[in-house]
C-alpha cells in the first residue's frame, strides 16, 4: 500500500499549487493540510515528524526568509531537491492560464517516475473552436498523471455562496487525496521506461506546442536550421490537429520525441508557458537532457527580497541556456550541435 511504503521509506508527498497569492497558497496549504490529516490518522502512522512525509514549497523551505540576488536560484535548488527526493507529487491545476511552474514539476516527477495527480476545480475548459470537443485538463498533464481528479463548481449567488464554496472546496480536496493515494496504491513500484540512448543528437523543438501561428513559425525556422547541419529536429505538433482522437495520438508522439531527444528548446512568449510544454520541460529537466528556453521580453518579473526572474522561477533555474531572440537560440543550438562532448 502506498501509505505503508510512504512511511517506510519517509520520501515525503510533494505537494504543488500557485504560491503568488495568499488565496493560491490558502490552496495550497488546505491540500498539504488533507494530506497530513489522512497520514495522522492512518493506523500505520509512526507518530515522528509529519515534515517526514509531506512537502509544500514556499511553507517547508520559509522561502520568506531568503534574500538576495541569488534568491531565485536558493528556492529552486531546494524545491528541487525535495522533489529529487519525493515518493509522490500531488498538485493543483486551476486558473485558464495555469502555474508553468506546477506544469513543470508535474513533469518532473513523471521524468523521475514518480507517481503524479492532479486536481482541477475549474468550470471552463479548452476546445477546439466551434466544436463540442473539449479537454478539462491539459492533453500532456492528463496523459503524464496517474490520476486526475476533475470536480468543477456551479454556485448560485446567493446567500449560501460562501457555505456552498467552502464545503466545495473541502470536499473536492478531501475525494482527491484518496483518490490519489487509492491510485497509487495499484501502480505499485512501475517506473518509467528509460528512453534509447540516440545515436546522433537528436533535437525536440516545443513552442507552446504550436498553439499559434508564431510557434508554428519559429518550429519551421529551427527545423530548417537543424536539417541544413545534417541533425534531426522534432517539433511538437499537437495543437495542429483538428480532432480528439488525432490529439491525443499526437500527445503521445510529443512526449516520446522529447523523451528522445538529447538536446530540447522551449520557446514561451507569454505570461505562462503553455502547461503541456511547461510538463515537457520538466520531464526534460529530471532526465538530463540539454535545454534551451527562448524568452524575448525585455521585462522581467521582481519579487520581494531581491528577487528577479525572466520567466517562471522554476523554468528560468531549470534551462541549460535562455536565449532573448531567436538569433541567440540558433547561435546556441549551433554551438551545442557541432562541439563534441
């Protein structure tokens, strides 16, 4: 059983959410607070430190404390060293624009083999426009998760709001942490399958899985550049279909050309990077492989205490290499492909 194994081995449960706001890490703390409360109560429970057996970041690493202007590079180092050293992730997914840093550790503990849920408390999901086909959970996430617990809320506006929120809430967390653990339970010690090792350097190129006509644009130029130094380049394609069954057979084929490329560019020209290429570039990042992520803006996000960040904390300490153009990312990739190791 999971739980057993979880106290035997005190590899704890990494618990992911939005950390930014005080109602995300509410969030995030009533999930860590679920998680805890089953764990206390299950008769095997050994009674030491609960800190054993559960990780929320922000709260475990009183990343409040830190400052500097290696800030950034002190709570990822942490964060991911807890993650390193997990038996499981379990994370929250809510907000149409959702954390690129919970996508990245949800790939990173797939990358790890680590068994993975995800919770979505949203009503409104994606599609393809002007079709009755819709997804709740992005295709990649949905596809690298042992679990995915989908309990959306219709509230009327009325007094009972709140209440009616509240129990909501209370509830979907409570059902998901079983869920979850009951999930885990089967999958007992499964890995995942470690990729063949490429014979020449093999390149995966993800733009926001070419969502947009600038992702598909910057796949073609970074293709060309690839095939023109006689290497082999493959770019996502999932969003370029038309229908589910095609999407999700080209999910698959994403996950496994970047499985097995050795060197991967991000390229995420948004205030989010795209979930599914967020998880990709985590899976990337547990696995060793070579990544470039390409981020043209001018500004940078500044938090408190110093701290400074060109993208998302996780992604930004996560690349071998962010370029600002894409004259810089083919200069790189240029660089990495013609010098021996």
């Amino acid at each position: 059983m999971f739980i057993e194994t979880l106290f035997k081995s005190k590899r704890p449960v990494y618990c992911a959410a939005s950390l930014f706001s005080p109602l995300s890490r509410l969030g995030g703390a009533h999930l860590a607070d679920t998680v805890e409360r089953i764990l206390r109560t299950s008769p095997s429970y050994p009674g030491d430190a609960i800190s054993n057996y559960l990780f929320l970041p922000y709260r475990d690493t009183n990343q409040h404390e830190i400052t500097g202007p290696n800030r950034a590079r002190l709570i990822y180092e942490a964060d991911i060293a807890q993650l390193n050293r997990s038996s499981a992730l379990l994370a929250r997914l809510d907000g149409l624009a959702k954390d690129s840093g919970v996508g990245m550790e949800v790939g990173y503990a797939f990358g790890l083999g680590l068994p993975t849920a995800i919770l979505v408390t949203d009503f409104i999901g994606e599609g393809y426009l002007n079709t009755e086909v819709k997804w709740n959970v992005d295709p990649v996430i949905n596809s690298m998760a042992d679990h995915v617990h989908y309990k959306p809320l219709h509230a009327p506006s009325d007094a009972t709001y709140y209440q009616m929120t509240l129990n909501h809430e209370l509830d979907a967390v409570r059902e998901f942490v079983q869920g979850a653990f009951a999930a885990f339970d089967g999958r007992g010690n499964q890995k995942r399958p470690e990729p063949p090792t490429p014979v020449d350097k093999i390149v995966y190129i993800d733009c926001m899985g070419g969502r947009y006509q600038w992702s598909r644009q910057m796949h073609a130029l970074i293709e060309e550049e690839i095939r023109q130094g006689g290497f082999t380049g493959q770019a996502a394609q999932r969003y370029t279909t038309r229908t589910m069954p095609d999407l999700l057979k080209q999910v698959q084929r994403d996950i496994e050309h970047a499985m097995e490329a050795d060197i991967a560019i991000f390229c995420g020209d948004a205030p989010e990077l795209d979930p599914g290429s967020a998880a990709l570039f985590g899976m990337c990042a547990a696995m060793g492989k070579w990544t470039i992520y390409q981020y043209t803006s001018r500004q940078a996000y500044k938090g408190e205490g110093g701290q400074e960040m060109r993208v998302n904390l996780m992604l930004d300490q996560a690349a071998s290499q962010v370029t600002t153009s894409i004259e810089e990312t083919i200069e790189a990739l240029r660089t990495k492909l013609t010098v021996p190791e």
